[in-house]
C-alpha cells in the first residue's frame, strides 16, 4: 500500500545518509586526536544521531536529521502526510518537494 510514498520514502533515506555522513566527518575530524574511530561505521551512525548536537555538527544538520526520521516513523505509522495544523492531507507536489514538511502549503503560509 501507500505506494505514492516510495519515492518519498527512498529519499528521505538517502538525505539521512547524506547528512550522518556529514556528521561522521565531522566527528572524524573532532575525535582525531583522542583516539580510532569505531570500526563498525553502522555502530558510528547511531552513536552519531543519538549525539548529533553534542557531536558538534550544526543544529540544522541535527533538527533536519530529526524532522527525517520524524517523516520516517510516521510513514512506518501510516499518518504520513497529513498537516500537522488543520489535519487535511498535504499534496504530494510539495512532500515530494519537501518530503519532511508536517504542514500542508495553505498552513505553511498562514503560518510563515
Ligand atoms: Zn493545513
């Protein structure tokens, strides 16, 4: 079912690498000097996204780590894309456009 939500789905996936590969040369960089990284690069990701904050990589790498696997959990959940505002469903041009947004555009706009 939710088919549409693949493409969605796959994305959202590939953005979260995108950043927790970001994250881990950061963390590289940070963590040079005291000592190897883990060897378990899977290990090193979670680790990452539990303490991306204090990590150091950006609170918008963090916020944006979490509004995706926020998008995750609700496409796992099946309440994904739905306005989080007025409750209609939010058109696929703009979640595929912006995959993680919780608004639909008449509330983002209303909203700022
Ligand atoms: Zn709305």
């Amino acid at each position: 079912m939710a088919t549409e939500f693949d493409a969605i789905r796959r994305k959202l996936l590939e953005h979260k690498q995108e950043l927790l590969t970001r994250a881990a040369s950061v963390r590289a960089d940070m963590t040079r000097s005291s000592g190897p990284l883990e060897k378990d690069f899977a290990e090193q990701v979670v680790q990452m996204e539990n303490d991306a904050v204090l990590a150091g990589i950006g609170e918008a790498t963090a916020a944006e780590l979490a509004q995706i696997n926020r998008a995750l959990a609700q496409l796992d959940q099946g309440t994904y894309g739905v306005c989080s505002s007025c409750g209609d469903p939010i058109d696929s041009r703009r979640l595929l456009a912006l995959p993680y947004s919780d608004r639909c555009i008449s509330c983002a706009e209303a909203g700022g």
